[in-house]
C-alpha cells in the first residue's frame, strides 16, 4: 500500500501546534507529536528535517491559515473596513489562541536580530496589506473605514502594525488585560472585540 504523504505531513503538523504550543521549540518532544499524531517519530525527519524545522512549518501553516481565513481585500478586490478586520483578527485568536503561543515562542527561542523562517514570504504577505491599506485610502469611501478623513494620518505599515497588535494583545499578555481591563478576555469577549473595532476606527479617522 503506497504511503499517504500528504497525509503524514498533515497529522504531525496538526500535533505539533499544541505541543509547541505548550512547551515552546526547545521543550516539545518529538516522541509525543509522533504519538499523538499516530505516526512513526522517524517520518518527521524525511519530511520535516528535525524540531525546528517542524517547527518553523508549524508557525507558517498556521500563519497561513490567519490569511487565509481573514483576508484583507474581499473577492471584488475592494479593501474591506479595517475595524471589521480588526474585529475579525480578533475573533480568530479568540478561537484560535494557539497562534500567537507560537509567534512568543518563536520570539522568545530565536535572535531577535536574526531572520526567523520563512521571513521574506511574510514579509511579502505583510507588504501586500500594507498595500490594501494605502489602496484604501485611495477609494471613494476611503475604504470604509479604513483611512478616510482629513489631517494627518498614521502611515499605512504603522496603522497596520497598530491594528495587528490592538486584536491580538488582548491574547499575547492576558495577565495584563486582565489587570488593567479587569476580568479574562473570554468573560466577555463581545465587549472587547467592539473595543478594538472602535480603537483601529479612531485610528484609521
């Protein structure tokens, strides 16, 4: 019977997010992703190279599927309303609070002046919302949201980066929303989500 690679692949990379998740790139093991994946721990070298290879799989898939899931531009190419997007990032790391455990961990393992993997199709994915964000402010409706007004604006890879980090911080260091906000983010995330909506709005304006 012929070996279902793609398959494999997908089973160890589903295993490994909450085990890197959890213990990071240095603590996580490779006999625990195998087992829990069902798979030969051997398979992850043929395929994935090593840990950090694996790894740095993990945290691009995952990154891929936040694109994926919430796009920047809708199907007829137009910009959708930066706030809503925000709301969106928002609602994602509320269903998906993995991610950015492993964006800290990849952080917090690595060089920060080194390069991480994969970092110039980020950086390219990256330029391309920055793009939707100036083209935005270009359209009649000035994107809906998303630049329109008079005076001085935010440039659009500031107003960007400030949207990513208002949807996902809340996430990142829970402890200090908790403390400053008062309660978890998840005892009342409808409130929070229209907080961050309304923050990127004044933003955007």
């Amino acid at each position: 019977m012929a070996w279902d690679t793609a398959k494999t692949k997908r089973l160890l990379l589903d295993a490994a997010v909450e085990e890197f998740a959890a213990h990071g790139p240095e603590g996580a093991r490779i006999d625990r992703i195998a087992a829990s994946a069902g798979v030969n721990k051997e398979r992850i070298y043929p395929y994935f190279g090593g840990k950090r290879q694996l790894f740095a799989a993990v945290v691009e898939r995952e990154l891929e599927q936040l694109a994926g899931a919430v796009p920047m531009e809708g199907a007829d190419g137009r910009a959708v309303d930066l706030p809503e997007y925000a709301g969106r990032v928002f609602d994602y790391h509320l269903a998906h609070p993995h991610l950015l455990r492993l964006l800290q961990w990849e952080a917090l393992c690595g060089d920060a002046a080194a390069p991480v993997a994969g970092e110039e199709r980020r950086a390219a994915y990256y330029a391309e919302k920055v793009a939707a964000v100036s083209r935005a402010r270009r359209e009649p409706d000035g994107g809906a949201g998303a630049g329109a007004g008079t005076g001085a604006q935010l440039p659009p890879a500031e107003l960007l980066y400030a949207v990513v980090a208002l949807a996902g911080s809340q996430f990142a260091a829970p402890q200090l929303a908790r403390m400053i906000l008062g309660g978890a983010v998840g005892e009342d995330p409808t409130a929070r989500r229209a907080a961050v909506v309304d923050l990127v709005r004044r933003l955007a304006l």
